[in-house]
C-alpha cells in the first residue's frame, strides 16, 4: 500500500513538473512573439493635453456611503446604491430622483440598470441579486415589493451586469460567477475557475453577448465564454486583489485596477500585459475603472479620493479630478462618451465634463 502511494506521489510530482515546463515553453513562445511595446509604437502618437475636467452636477441624496453607481444606456439616467438602504434613480441633466427603491438589506455592494432601461439590480452581503422592475409602480416604490429575488451564491455579490432583461450575469465572493435566467428565477450556468474572491465583471461590447471578463482576489483577470461555461483566457500580472475590470471600447483589450496601486491595460489578441498605469507617490487602491468613448483615455478610482485620468497609449498621467472627501468607490463614463460620473464615500455623486 505504502509504495502504491509513493509511486502515486511520485507520478504527482512528475506530472507537476512537467506542467511546469510546459508552461515556460508557453512563456517563452510569447517573448519571442513580443517584438515591440505599445509604449514604444505610440512614442510618435502626439501627447495629449492636460485633461482639465470639472464636476458638473452633484447629486446629492443619499445618507451614506455610495458603493456603486450604473449608466443607463439613453445617456441621461443612472442608478446608484448606497448602504444608506437606498437604491435611486437619477436623471443626471436636472439632479432630480426618479426612483428611490428601499432595500431589505443595506448591506449593498452593487447595481445595475439594464439595457432596456426598464429594470435595475443590486446585491450584497445578503449574497441576493434583487431585481426591481421600474416601468411597475408598485413595484419600485415599496419596500421589496416587485422585486424577483436571485439566490445561489453563497458569498457576498460583489457585481451584477444584465446581459437583457431575461438575463444577468453576477460575480461573488464566494469565488463563482452565474448566469441567471431572471423570468424563472433561476441559475443557469456557473463559472467556477477563479481561487478569490471575484470581485467585478465587464460585459464584453457590441454584439457580442457570450463574453464576458471578471478580476478576482486571487490577482488573476479571466476571459469567459457563456456558450461553453469555460474560462478562454486568464491574465496574471498584478501583485495583489484585482478590485475592477472594464472592456475597451473594441471589445480587444481590457483594463484592471488593483489594490497594488497599479491600473494594467492586458491585450486579448497578444495574450499578454500591454501597459501598466503607476506614479511614485501613488501608493493606494483603485476601486473603479472607466475607459473614455475612444478608448484613449483610462479613468481610475482611488482611495485616496481622487480619480486619475490616464493616456492609455502612453501610460502617463494626464490629469487628477479632486472634489470627492472620501474614498471613490465607483466610476462611470455615459454611453455617449459625453460625462464622468464617480461615486464616493461622502454620500455625494459628481457628474464631470
């Protein structure tokens, strides 16, 4: 028995390192096919002027820290929950509050508003993604009232994005994403790959609702494809959480931020890291990233209250937005490409131009 098991670890170890050979011979295929950097391609681009951005609108209404905030896709409205209990609608151009939605618990970590506009979701440390439909007037007014409740996780939502009002796709600290069918109330797929906890999506744009991105805790962004269930593609690279994830504009890159004080731009195409977003004397946590319409400009949430605004190409800073007097925990950048809008710690939602 014993020398069963000893052949067996044997065999184990054998099979690790071959594992890891392999990977080198991937890593080493990689350099070889890494001829040149963006930073080297773009050294002719023209630099870009100092982004000079000021807070257009406050939104001013909730009672406690904003812990996340959503566009709607006519450019015009967003959505944003506080642990205040509190789930508003806004219309950015006049500040007024078009919906305020009580929660059943104020533990509130995320939201969204889907593409239609006809509903918005939220979830938390209640490991529930409540679902409320706007267009139903009882349902957005009383407290839980209308909402479809979505239970499976069994960690904390950290981030929830509809695919369409049938479907949703949330992320947890219980190390899994899901695909819901939002009608039945039902999982419809789990993704299972990542080792921390996942802590943020991106959708991927266009027309191409099968993928999606997700950062995790365990310092690793992944590339899911909804058809098969699996993970295509994992970027490594960060020394710490990965605590936001967003597309590029084309759907071909994606930027991280991480609490390793470092904002990474990683190529889908190449596989690979392209550019990395640091300053010296930046020393805290991103919570949020945003790219511009074009895709030139990267925005990043930062615990130290500001937002830095980053060349994507050149990976320079090109300006800071102070107002805030706590930390950002979330940003977001309109449809139309037109206004910033950051959420902070201070109660207050800023809408920038």
């Amino acid at each position: 028995m014993s020398q069963n098991q000893g052949d067996i670890q044997e065999r184990i170890a054998a099979a690790r390192r071959e594992g890891e050979s392999l990977k080198e011979k991937i890593r080493a295929k990689k350099e070889a096919s890494a001829d040149t950097t963006l930073k080297a391609m773009a050294a002719d681009v023209e630099d870009l002027a100092r982004i000079v951005m000021r807070p257009r609108r406050t939104l001013r209404g909730h009672l406690a820290k904003i812990y996340a905030m959503h566009w709607a896709t006519d450019r015009r409205h967003l959505v944003s929950a506080s642990q205040d209990g509190k789930l508003i609608v806004w219309d950015a151009y006049t500040t007024n509050k078009v919906h305020a939605i009580p929660l059943r618990s104020s533990w509130v970590m995320t939201c969204a508003y889907s593409p239609s506009g006809n509903f918005v979701a939220c979830g938390g440390l209640d490991n529930i993604c409540s679902i409320y439909n706007l267009t139903n007037k009882d349902g957005a007014g009383t407290r839980g009232g209308g909402a479809r409740e979505l239970s499976a996780h069994s960690g904390y939502l950290s981030c929830c994005r509809f695919i369409s009002d049938r479907q949703i796709v949330t992320s947890s600290g219980d190390m899994t994403c899901m695909l819901w069918d939002i009608e039945a109330g039902v999982r419809i797929l789990e993704f299972s790959e990542h080792t921390g906890d996942v802590m943020s999506l991106s959708l991927a744009p266009g027309n191409n609702p099968n993928i999606f991105l997700s950062g995790a805790c365990d310092a690793t962004a992944k590339i899911w494809d909804i058809r098969s269930g699996r993970a295509t593609q994992t970027f490594a690279g960060h020394e710490s959480d990965i605590n936001a994830v967003s597309f590029f504009p084309n759907g071909d890159a994606f930027a991280t931020g991480s609490d390793d004080a470092s904002c990474r731009l990683f190529d889908i195409r190449a596989d690979r890291e392209l550019n990395s977003f640091t300053s010296d004397n930046i020393l805290c946590g991103i919570t949020s990233v945003a790219f511009s319409i074009s895709g030139r400009i990267l925005f990043g949430g930062y615990d130290d209250w500001t937002c830095n605004v980053w060349d994507t190409l050149k990976g320079e800073r090109v300006g800071v937005l102070s107002g805030h007097d706590n930390r950002l925990s979330c940003l977001g950048v309109s449809v139309d490409g037109m206004a910033l809008c950051t959420g902070s710690w201070d109660t207050f939602l800023k809408v920038w131009a």
